[in-house]
C-alpha cells in the first residue's frame, strides 16, 4: 500500500503507486500555457484641472479599439447604444517622462491628492476614482468579451500595464478596473482556486460561493476539499511542480484515516474523480467514484432532510448539499454513458432530494422553496404554471439517459424500446420552455447548465439509435480514447434511425460556437464531441457522393478545433483530437483512391468534380495546421 491510509469503511484501491507516481501523466503529459506574467507598476501621472471642461479625458476601450470618438460618458453612448460593457483606461498618449529641471506648479493638483468634492467630470472607471462596492455579482454576469484568453495563464489580463480582473464573481467591485499594486501579488495556490472558480466551477456548480467557503474554511477544517479545488484549478494554469504537490495533498487528506464523511468530503471526491478521468486516469477515477457513491448513501446525501439537518438553517449551505448530490447523480451518469464501463449505480437510488434552484439566485442567496422531481414530472397535468431551474432540467436530462441504460439486450435494443426511450428525449425537447430552448441565458450568455441538458440529450441519441442506423462504423473504428469501438452494420439505405444520429452529431457540432472559452465547459464535452465526430467520420467515409459534403467537413473540422482547444487542459482531448485526425487522413486517402478511378465520377459535372476535390484537400490541410502546434498526447 502506497502512503494513503483509509477509513475501514472506505475500500479505495488507489495501490498503483505512490500519489507522485500516480502523478506523472497528470502533471508532466499535460501541456501547460505560459506562466504568469509579473505585475507590471501601474501608471502614475497628473490631471490638469485647467484643460477645458469639454476635453474627453481618454476614450473608453470599445471606442478605442475601434478607432471611434469617445464622449466620455459613463457610460459613453456608443457602449449604451450597442449594450455592452463601457471600460475606461488611463491613456498615456502624448506622456514623455517628467520634464528635466521643471519648476514644481504649486497650483497643479496631482494624482495623488485627494479628488475635488464637489462637481467635476470624474469617470468612476478610470484610475484613482473612487469605486463604489456593487451587490455581490455572480457567475451569470460574465462579459464574454472579458473572458479569459483559450490559453490562459492567469485570471489577471494585463492591459496597458494595468490589470483587469477578468471574473465579475470574483471581483467585489464587479470588474472595476483595479491598480496592479492596489492588490498583493497572488500566490499559486490563491491563484489555483480563482482558476477552479473560473474554469471549473460553471460545469460543477456544486461547492459554496468563494467568499463564503473561505469564511467558512476559517472556522472549520475543509483542508482536503480546499485542496481537491487547488489541483483542479492548477490544471488550467501554469503553476510547474505545484500541481504534482496539490494532488498528493488531495489525496492523502481525502483518504486521511480520520478524515470525517460528511458533503465536503464528497465534494472534494468528486472533484478529483472528474479531474482524474480528463487526465487519462479513467481506472483511478471509476475506484473514486465507487468510493464517493457508497460514502454519498452511508451519510443519506440523497435524502430530503439531509440539506435541513445539515445546513445549519443557512439557506446557501442547504442548496449546497442539493447540489451536491444531483452534481454526483450527474457525473455518474456522464462517466457510465461516455465510456460505457460502469452502470450508472445511483440512477436505482430513490432519492427525494430537492431540485437545485438557478444559479444567480444561489449566487446572491435568495433561495426559494425547493421542488422535486415529482413536482418536474406531473409539471404537465397539474395545471400549475412553474418555472423550473437549468439545473433541474439537466438532472431530468440525465434520467434519460439511465432509462436507455436499464434497457435490455445489452445496449442493442429492438425497435419498441427504442421508441420509447426516443419519446423520452422528444418530450424533454419540446417541453422546455421558451427560455431553455438554447444554451443562453436571457442576457445571451452562456447556461452551461442547460449546455449540458442539451448535450446529454444528443449524446443520448446518438448512443440510442446508433446499433439500428445502418451506418458503418468500421473507418472509425480506431477513435477510442473515450470508449471502446461500437460495431455496426452496414445497409443499402439510411433510415430513420441515421437521421437522428446524423442530426444530433450535427447539433452538437452546433455547440462549439458559443462564444465563451472552450476550457470552460464540463470535460465530459471531450467524449460527447468524440461521439459526434465517429458519426461524422462514418458519414464522410460513404463511397458514394455527399451532397451535403462541404458542410459536413467543416463539422469535423469544428469538432477537431474543439478538441485542440481543449487538449491544453485535458490530456483525453489531446487522445481524441489525435485519434480523429488520423482517422480523417485515412477516410481521405482512401476517397482520394477512389477518385482516381473515372468510373467514379460518371454522372457529375466537371465543376462538380473540381469542387469536391478541391474541398477534400482544403479541409486536410486545416486540420492538419490545426493540430500541428496541438500537445503530443
């Protein structure tokens, strides 16, 4: 046994090494973006107090950016106009050094003395103002312009030697811009839990609010959940040796022998498991969440009263633990439907605990009464009009999925039961309210919770209809880093069965152009995005001309992009990306072998002929620069 000790009720057989050896392939195999860059000092200077009143001090960052006039309002009517965020920034146009043997000007007011009381144009948004302390912000009002960089290093951007907190829930003055020297510098671990707030919590939304966990650390031990948090969030940024050292802590104070079961134990396990199976590590990650179920069932974690008797009467602290045990309910369902190696344990545990409320509403503390799933089912025939959380339709969303699990005949079920579990996934569609129909909130950014509703429920298509559709699968046979190859007969025709695999694979190709960072979303995206490319490579390998051909290169060159993107984090998107380039380059070699024979071509325009050729080369040299710079695997 490695250095890990275990309480006697907890079997984890995590005997393959010592938690350093285990490490290697989590720290050294996963590529890393540049380190952090040290703080430049922020710009010091004066304000003429004589310049004439209608002067624009300095123009706001969108106008700037665009080369436009600023009126210097704030917010200036350009920002207002177009809706987006209107940020000001101290210019240094113009500024060459202080002058050489100037006389000082007594009647001069300088930056550093205190602003005039009364009246004046000063903008609240531009250095040395004074900031007032807005609501506590969340998560849902991120500024997708603001977001983190797909390579990110840390969550500062300099900018003009300035720094931008980039994180409106992690900053009190709501992404004010700050002076770099008006914050200490961060350490690494400080800055491995931003990054675990940033990157990793939107898809895991399960542990407290970040300044209420940090009191709460103060006052009671939550060392290994803390340190769970600094691993995961280490894997988004650089952070060198640390990280092998963050997940040996994790580890041995996880499985310390008198760690105490309670919800933060679980959470701090089911970070790691997830952490673990994007790492490459899926056996290690399948012992976690073995250990985590049976310890979620022993504390009664999936009992109604458990939030009330264990939240103290602090509303926030109770959502925590409803969360806790659907987000568990959710990952053992993603890890058994992905990589088909487990049988989703928990689906068979009847559990009555309450549907999580939305996220902005958990952010700011304004808890309403919890519903449960009996309330979501009979939603349609009780007359009753409600409102339902993102979350609760993800949870509903992974039902399904362990409904076509407990199918019988091994995963190949005949055409009744397919029917019905294919009424299950309608239904969840066309029932969703005009606000959950898409990925976006109503401020059009992104609900990664309903991001994975809607992923879950493609995936679910897909591995449904895929036994019955026809389509080969044999060109792709060789993409398995997410789960073993699934064999299928070939026919003459498409059916109905194809179209719907063929639709959901595109659907979620869709899913990559939000316009937030790739890293952000939940890693089980990585296999969700491998499902689709194995029908999308099926597809592309047909002998006989795709109409449809050019559209259908550009979904496998989305989804090889997104693997890219996200292989700076997960060393399983860095498999997969592999794995389907390769096997694209066959399908491509083996169509560029059947064009050379003239008979294939009977039937088709010579400018048909020349647009086809010309795509299929085009989309193999995109993918191929795609991925040249891409981390080894």
């Amino acid at each position: 046994m490695d250095s890990y000790s275990h309480p006697p009720s907890v079997a984890p057989s995590l005997s393959n090494g010592s938690p350093t050896e285990l490490f290697n392939g989590l720290g050294s195999e996963i590529p890393n973006q540049p380190p952090h860059s040290t703080p430049v000092p922020s710009i010091s200077g004066a304000v003429d107090s004589r310049s004439p009143p209608n002067t624009v001090q300095a123009a706001c960052l969108a106008c700037r950016g665009k080369h436009l006039k600023c009126d210097g309002k704030n917010p200036c009517s350009r920002c207002q106009s177009s809706d987006s965020e209107c940020i000001y920034v101290a210019s240094r146009r113009g500024y060459k050094g202080p002058r050489r043997n100037a006389a000082p000007n007594p009647n001069k007011r300088h930056a550093s003395d205190s602003p005039s009381s009364a009246g004046g144009d000063s903008c609240p948004m531009l250095l040395g103002a004074t900031v007032s302390t807005a609501a506590p912000p969340s998560l849902t009002t991120f500024n997708p312009a603001l977001a983190i960089p797909e390579s990110p290093a840390t969550p500062f951007a300099p900018i003009n030697g300035l720094q931008l907190y980039r994180s409106s829930y992690l900053n009190a003055t709501n992404g004010a811009m700050v002076e770099a020297n008006a914050r200490p510098q961060q350490t690494v671990p400080e800055r491995c839990i931003d990054s675990f707030y940033y990157y990793f919590y939107p898809g895991h939304p399960a542990v407290l609010p970040k300044d209420y966990l940090l009191k709460l650390a103060k006052e009671r031990d939550l060392d290994h959940l803390l340190a769970a948090m600094r691993w995961v969030g280490s894997l988004y940024i650089e952070v060198g040796p640390a990280r092998a050292t963050f997940f040996e802590e994790a580890m041995r104070l996880v499985y310390a022998p008198d760690v105490v079961k309670d919800g933060y134990l679980v959470q701090a396990m089911v970070i790691l498991l997830i952490g673990l199976d994007g790492s490459c590590q899926q056996e290690k990650a399948r012992e976690i969440l073995s250990d985590v179920e049976r310890i979620a069932i022993e504390i009664g974690l999936y009992t109604r009263s458990f939030a009330t008797m264990n939240g103290g009467g602090v509303p926030r602290l109770e959502e925590s633990w409803r969360r806790t045990w659907w987000d568990l309910f959710v990952v053992d369902g993603m890890v058994a439907g992905v990589h088909r190696q487990t049988n989703f344990l928990l689906f068979d545990i009847v559990a009555d605990v309450g549907l999580p409320c939305e996220e902005h509403e958990y952010i700011s503390g304004n808890i309403p009464r919890p519903m449960y799933l009996e309330d979501f089912d009979d939603q349609l025939f009780s007359g009753e009009e409600r409102e339902f959380s993102s979350f609760a339709y993800r949870v509903a969303s992974i039902r399904n999925l362990g409904r076509m699990m407990r199918l019988p005949n091994g995963g190949f079920p005949n055409e009744e039961n397919v029917n019905r579990i294919e009424s299950l996934l309608s239904n969840w569609r066309m029932h969703l309210p005009p606000s959950k129909r898409d990925s976006l909130n109503k401020n059009c950014q992104l609900d990664e919770m309903m991001f994975q509703a809607h992923m879950i429920n493609h995936a679910c298509s897909i591995i449904l209809h895929q036994p019955l559709s026809q389509l080969d699968s044999s060109p792709a046979r060789d993409v398995t880093a997410c789960a073993p190859h699934r064999a299928v007969q070939s026919g003459d025709n498409f059916n109905i069965h194809t179209r719907h695999i063929i639709t959901a694979a595109c659907e979620i190709s869709k899913m990559v152009t939000y316009n937030v960072p790739i890293t952000s979303h939940t890693h089980f995206f990585t296999c969700v995005l491998t499902l689709s490319s194995i029908v999308h490579l099926s597809k592309w390998a047909l002998e006989y001309f795709i109409h449809d051909e050019d559209d259908l290169r550009q979904q496998i060159r989305l989804n090889i992009g997104a693997l890219n993107k996200l292989s700076n984090v997960w060393k399983a998107a860095s498999n997969a990306s592999g794995q389907v380039k390769g096997v694209a380059q066959e399908i491509y070699r083996a169509k560029r072998a059947q064009q050379s024979n003239p008979s294939f071509w009977v039937g088709f325009t010579q400018e048909e002929i020349i647009s086809s050729m010309a795509a299929d080369e085009g989309i193999m040299t995109e993918i191929n620069s795609m991925l040249t710079s891409a981390p080894p695997p």
